[in-house]
C-alpha cells in the first residue's frame, strides 16, 4: 500500500467529522485550514511549472465535509495531491503540537551522529541545512530534480553501501517516489522524512525504513497564512512555526 494510501485510511474518520474553512494555494506552499483550529501544509506541486488555473474542474471546498477534499490527495493531478497532503496536516494538527521541538535541527544532527566524515545523502536541496553539514565535517550528495541537481541513477546506488544517513523532503510523497528511493536504501542507512509537508504520522511509516520525522507546525496561524498567500518559502513560514520531529525507529 501506498503511502497516500495509508494516509488515506488513516484519516477518513477524522474527515467525515470536520469541516474544512480555508485553503490557500500559494506560489511556494498550500494551506488548509479546518473548523477544529487545525492548519496544515504542503508544497504546492505544479510538476515543474505553473499554469493559469488549477484547472477546469474548480470545487469550492471551503464551508464543506473535509472528506471531500482529503479524497484529492489520490488525484492524478499533482496539485490537488497538494491540497489533499495540508489538509493531511490540518486533520493532524492536535497530535502533531504534542510533538517536540527541534528548533535548530541540533537533535536530528546529533541523533544520527552526523559528524566528520558522516555520508549523508539528501534528496532535495535544504539549504539552512548545508552550513552545519560543512561545519559538522559531513560529507554530502544532493539530489534535487527541480533545480536540476544530481544524477538520479547515481544517487541511488549510492543509498546502498555509501550513504549513512538519508535526508529525504516530504515533496517526494506528492510525486510519488517515497517508495521507489526507500527501497534503494540499504540496511545500515538512517532515514529521516523533512520538511513542511511532512505528516506526523508514525502509523503512516509503520513497516518502512524510515526513523525519524521532522515537520513543520503553524504557532501563528494567521502570520502562517498570510505568508502562503503571499508566496513566501520555508525560510519565511518557519518565523511562524515550529519545526517539531518524531522518532520512530
């Protein structure tokens, strides 16, 4: 099963009793919020471009069951995955306060002992990140298909019997290739799932290689909105949020 699958049934129940206020599609990121005070986010995936319109189905989802637009995170179009994925995050939101913080990502650098000479392999390019790697002496590959970064073939050979540590963005959940890079992980490497999409879910994962995961919580969530709304980026949602992390594994 599908990890959008699994999410999916997980959260149908929840849906069915929650009506859904807002949701913003911005630029950089979705938002969605819900009448239980909850807020979720997710990339906004266009697969590689823009378009005028969303497209020629347009549903006004605001006012209406959550369970209508939790089915769009099985859409065939990447961006209602987008909308489907926040709201994922939204119907969570409660659980995912519970989680705790991780401000400067020290506790997921010092968990898995990232350090000198420590191979990590990041499938998406977080830049914050990148200065303690260089700090920490960390040895890194990246591969980020939107900016062009990577060989794809290359670096998943390099998931079994190179890497120690694997930093993969919840963007990968929206394209469909969580499963394709989890099964290229060899045994011995440590998988941590990141960034603002990411849902804090650990039955979602249960059964996969994947340890740890660290998410982003709306604190603000009118700051957090009007950010989305203005096509503001990680960097600028995180003056809004928290940066929470589960450990799983």
């Amino acid at each position: 099963m599908q990890l959008i699958d699994r999410l999916y049934d997980h959260f149908e129940e929840r849906a069915c009793r929650v009506k859904v206020t807002g949701l913003v599609l911005g630029l950089s990121y979705t938002a969605v919020t819900t009448d239980d005070g909850g807020m979720g986010l997710a990339f906004t995936n266009t697969a590689g471009g823009h378009c005028c319109s969303l497209s020629h189905r347009y549903r006004d989802y605001e006012g209406g069951p959550a369970s209508e637009l939790l089915a769009e995170i099985r859409s065939p179009e990447p961006v209602r995955r987008s909308m489907g994925l926040a709201l994922v995050n939204a119907l969570n939101y409660h659980d995912a306060s519970r989680c705790p913080e991780d401000p400067k990502n020290s506790i997921l650098m010092d968990c898995f002992e990232i350090g000198r000479g420590t191979r990590v392999a990041m499938v998406g390019l977080f830049k914050p990140m990148m200065k303690d790697f260089e700090e920490r002496g960390a040895l890194v590959e990246v591969l980020d298909n939107s900016r062009g970064i990577g060989d794809p073939a290359g670096f998943r050979e390099k998931l079994d019997g190179w890497a120690d540590v694997l930093l993969l963005t919840s963007t990968s959940i929206l394209n469909h290739s969580t499963e394709d890079l989890l099964a290229c992980v060899g045994g011995g490497v440590k998988t941590v799932m990141l960034g603002p999409s990411t849902p804090m879910v650990a039955e979602a994962f249960r059964g996969l290689p994947v340890h740890m995961l660290a998410g982003t919580l709306p604190v603000d969530l009118e700051g957090a909105a009007r950010a989305v709304r203005h096509g503001a980026g990680t960097t600028v949602i995180h003056r809004f949020s928290r940066k929470v992390y589960m450990r799983l594994l």
